[in-house]
C-alpha cells in the first residue's frame, strides 16, 4: 500500500486569545512580554479563599466571534474545571467550559476545496502559564503572567482531509476573528494557536482510524509540515505491521518530523466536574441583539463584493481584505476617485510598500482620502508624471502634505505649455532630419527616440502625453 491507498482526516483545535485588558476572572493585565511573573494575582495563582469574578468583556468577543462563525449561541452554558497537574498550573485545574459550551454548530466554507467544515463547539477557558526550559542550567523556570488570560478553544468537526486544507481553514479562521475584534490573529506571540487532531484510513473506509494530537503549532508553513509528516508517519506505521497509538506529538521543525510527547489523555482523566465558584453564564437577548449589530462585513463577503461589484480580480481582492483596516483605507479612498481599479493597483503597490516598510497601520495614516484623490488627479491630468505621483505620494504618507505644496517645493509639476513645447520639440526635429525622414518612410518606432530626447531636452519635466500628440502632428508626411 501507498499514501494514495489512505484517506487523511484531520480535526482542529484552535486557541485564540481574546481582546481585552485584563484576564478572564481577575484584574490582572495580559501584555505580552512583560517582565517574568508581574501579571498575577491571587485569583491567577489559586490562593486560598481567593475568588474569580467573570470578565463581561469575554462574554460579548465570545459571542461575537460565534455569531461571525454562523453558530448557536447557547442563552446557558456551564463552567467546569479540568485538572491537571503541570508546574504552570497553580491551581491544579483550569476553568472551562465542557458539557455546556457558550457556542455550538457553527461552519466555514472553504473556497478552494470548496466544502464545508463544521465547527463542533466554541467554549472560554482560561490559559495556563510558560515553563522556561534553561538547559545550560538545567532548570526549569515557570512564568504564570498568561495564567488566566481568556481564550477561546474553537473545536472543527474532522472534516479536512488535507493539509491544504487544514491551512486554507485556518487561515479563513483568524481573518474572521481578527476582522470582528475579537482577536488579534498573531501566531508568532501565540495568541492564535492550533493543536491538530490527525489519524488516516483506507479509502472507501467507513471508520477513522487512531488519532494524534499535535501540539502548538504556531505558522501556516508548520502547520502543513507537521500533518503532511504525521501522514506520512501513519502510513509507514500501518504498512510496517505496526498500530498507531493514540498520543500527544510535538513537531521538530529542525527534523522534519513528529516525536512523542506523552500519551493522550481522555477526558475522564481529567476529572471534569462543575465549577462551584461561578454560577452559570447567561446570554440575554439583548446582548445577542448587540452582538449581532456589531458584527462587520466579513472577509470572504467583502472579496465576493469586491470580484462581483468592484470587478477587481479574484488576487487584488484577496489583497485588500487580507487586512481590515487595509480593505477599510481602500474604500475611504475609492469613495472621491471612483476607479476601483487604479485606486486598487496604488494599494497594492506604493500604499502596502510604505505600510510595510514604515510599520504604520492602515488606521493611522497621515494622508487624508481627498489628498490621494488630489494626487491621482494632477496625475490624470499631466500635471505630473506617474514616477513623480510616487515621489509627492511618499511625503503625503510620511508628513500628510497637501499634494500641491509637495509638487510646488519640490518642482515637479511637468510642462504642458504648447508653446514651449513645440519650441523644444522644432530644435529635436531640426537637429536630426534623417530620422524624420525615416519615420515619415514609416519606421514609426522612432516616434520613441524623439520622445525620448525631448523629455531629456526638458530634464523630464514635458508632459509626455502632451509631447506624443505634438510629435504625431509635426511628423505627418
């Protein structure tokens, strides 16, 4: 048997850490990066008598981010706790949802594949701490700041049967979260993370087989490494004789491969019972009403208008509703131009360019919607080349200028008098007869030398539409 012999099937467990100041049950920040240990309280550390207070600030993200993903919001949902006993759990559990989740039987539609995947369950947990691995040392230290920090664990069916897939997911996943608020989508720092649930079968099978979990994949290109290289371990294993046994995996980058890391745990081995501390969580109707409200065009609604109404191609769509606040600067700007096209190809080039190399977010730029309209205009008109467009483009991002006092104090503004043109134009024709001849004899391709020398005759400043029209005329046998 080969690879092509089996079916992969993969489900995902999605962390995505909610956009709020403080933590789910205390009033303890939630920076990333701060100093070891200075984000804790006692409610964060389990002290005795020490008890959680719910943050209202995740139950309205949490039902956001249901609502976006086409689930039921349950109007009661129960918190339980999950014990477990590692060094960055000081209480010796963590507070989640488990029979009860707050949202349930959601979906996102894959545009590739073409398919739906299900989403089983979205419940609030609150995140355990950092174990610091010194291995010069060999210690190991415990950093409890992101104890407590309020997650959202978003549970897919096992629908994907690809690695593609499960990228294509994924990331269809953090654009909705991140375009409705509710998270920030940074794999890199770890607030949007994934464990992938991964087992094969025969085709034409009707039963999955052993799954294995991988832990803590934190990029799009590790993701897809990892499943395609516990596939490839699944099929080995089966054709060498062997069984899969279910178990907890972490991926080596540097390797290429999957390694155990403990056997997988069921959920009776983490004694969930009801949390006593906290009493249900309710959802009114009002708070559904506002959630409903709040919520944004989404990303693929926003490409579909795009391709279908703005008819930019399916790529510069993709683009600009890559970000948010990107696609939002876009349509600011195309308001007063109009052309959804050329507004488009300066985004996608000299926009996202200075973006990217200055850091600046799309929410925070300098130059105002009617000054890229201005730009564009005196660049329709003549008044100033396309390469110099760029140059007056790149003071109004740094400085919000006005575009006419960046062409007027740089000198920019190309020649579009007739008269001075022809003048310049008459000493090019003078000075070179053979080749009027040979354009008149029909060489029309030097049309472009005499362009060419008198934009040089002018040091670049003749208006080159102006120039061609003048050229035409003059050269007519």
């Amino acid at each position: 048997m080969a690879l092509s012999d089996f079916q992969p099937v993969i489900g995902l467990e999605v962390h995505a850490q909610l956009l709020t100041r403080s933590k789910l049950f205390s009033s303890a920040g939630v920076a990333f990066g701060a100093a070891p240990n200075t984000h804790t309280t006692p409610v964060c550390l389990g002290f005795p008598g020490a008890m959680p207070v719910l943050n209202e600030k995740v139950v309205e993200l949490a039902v956001r981010a249901g609502l976006a993903l086409e689930c039921r919001i349950n109007e009661r949902s129960e918190w339980s706790r999950k014990h477990y006993f590692y060094p960055d759990s000081p209480k010796g559990y963590q507070i989640t949802q488990y029979e009860f989740p707050i949202c349930e039987w959601g979906g996102i539609t894959l545009e590739v594949a073409g398919k739906r995947v299900q989403i089983r369950r979205i419940h609030i947990e609150e995140d355990a701490g950092k174990s610091v691995h010194d291995a010069v040392a060999g210690l190991t230290l415990v950093d409890l700041n992101r104890v407590g920090t309020p997650l959202l664990e978003i549970v897919s069916e096992p629908d994907l049967r690809s690695a593609d897939e499960a990228v294509e997911y994924l990331k269809i996943l953090r654009d909705v979260l991140v375009s409705v608020g509710v998270n920030d989508g940074n794999l890199e720092e770890g607030s949007f993370r994934c464990d992938a649930n991964v087992s094969i079968m025969k085709k034409g099978a009707k039963e999955y087989g052993t799954r294995c979990e991988l832990k803590n994949l934190n990029s799009f290109r590790n993701i897809k490494l990892a499943i395609d290289a516990e596939i490839a371990r699944h099929v080995e294993v089966i054709e060498g004789g062997g069984v899969i046994v279910q178990e907890t995996r972490l991926f080596d980058v540097a390797r290429g491969e999957t390694r155990s890391m403990r056997s997988k745990e069921d959920a009776h081995d983490y004694r969930y019972f009801p949390e006593p501390d906290l009493p249900p969580l309710l959802v009114s109707a009002e708070q559904l009403a506002q959630g409903k409200a709040s919520l944004p065009e989404l990303p693929q609604a926003r490409r579909r208008r795009y391709v279908e109404q703005l008819k930019l191609t399916e790529y510069d769509a993709g683009v600009l509703t890559a970000d948010r606040e990107l696609s939002e600067l876009y349509e600011r700007c195309l308001a007063p131009v109009g052309d959804a096209k050329k507004v488009a190809n300066w985004f996608i080039g000299e926009v996202s360019r200075l973006l990217n190399e200055s850091g600046v977010k799309p929410g925070d730029v300098k130059f105002t919607p009617a000054q890229f309209a201005a730009l564009l205009h005196a660049i329709e008109s003549g008044e100033i080349s396309q390469n110099a467009g760029k140059e007056v483009f790149a003071s109004m991002f740094a400085s919000g200028a006005e575009p006419k006092d960046v062409i007027a104090s740089k000198g920019l503004a190309q020649v579009s008098d007739t008269g001075a043109l022809e003048k310049v134009i008459d000493e090019i024709l003078a000075a070179n007869p053979k080749n009027v001849e040979g354009y008149r004899a029909g060489n029309t391709k030097l049309l472009g030398f005499f362009v060419g020398a008198v934009m040089k005759s002018m040091k670049g400043k003749g208006n080159p539409k102006l120039i061609n029209e003048l050229l035409e005329k003059k050269l007519e046998p």
